[in-house]
C-alpha cells in the first residue's frame, strides 16, 4: 500500500485554496473577499501558486507521511 500524505493534503488544500470557495485573492472590489462564488483570471492564477507553494511545503520540505 503506498502513501496516503500526499492525496489527503492535495484533497484538503484544492478545497481550501479554490478561488471564491472560503476566500478570493485579489477579490473584484477589495483585496480580499470571503464566500463570494466568483473567480477571475488572477485569481486562479494567485490561488493556484499558492496550492503549488503548499503542497512542495507539507510534502517535501516537511514530508507528511500517511500510511505504511
């Protein structure tokens, strides 16, 4: 059986980090908008570095292992 760290963080952080889900960055009116349902260009693009920069943190640098 192989790891489970890396599917659990990935399934947690995509839910976390979807843009307009809990938060936007940057939002339409304000730097931050909380549950608005709306998304933009930067916004995916914003949200999405900082899924990559997570997941090389809990990954590799700390290296979260589940399982066997």
């Amino acid at each position: 059986m192989g790891d489970w760290g890396p599917v659990i963080i990935g399934l947690v952080l995509f839910v976390i980090f979807s843009p307009g889900l809990l938060f936007q960055l940057p939002g339409k009116g304000r730097p931050v908008e909380f549950c608005n349902f709306q998304t933009s260009g930067v916004s995916i693009f914003v949200h999405c570095l900082l899924f990559f920069g997570f997941m090389v943190i809990f990954i590799i640098a700390i290296g979260v292992k589940i399982g066997s």
